[in-house]
C-alpha cells in the first residue's frame, strides 16, 4: 500500500555543478574532472602518448 508519498520528493534534479580548481571547468562534485585529472587538489590522471613504431 502506498500511502503519503509526495509527488515533489520524487521530482528530478539537476545535479550540482563546481568548477574545477585546477582548469576551470564545471563538473559535477566528487568527481575527478575529466579534462585535466585532478580530483580536488590531487592529480590522477596522467597523460600517456603512444609512440608509433
């Protein structure tokens, strides 16, 4: 039985947007930004280049 459920609890969100603090862009929170790597003020991602034989 379904009783008391309110239709604005279950409305969709937008999600929450911040800036990056090391390149500027908007991504959301507790995430590691997906242009430069950074997550918060620790880097993750490293730029790896092939080199072609």
């Amino acid at each position: 039985m379904k009783q008391r459920t309110r239709l604005a609890a279950q409305a969709w969100r937008a999600p929450k947007l911040r800036k990056c603090q090391n390149c500027g862009s908007s991504i959301p929170g507790h995430t590691a930004c997906p242009s430069c790597g950074t997550y918060t003020t620790r880097s993750g991602k490293e730029i790896v280049v092939k080199a072609e034989a």
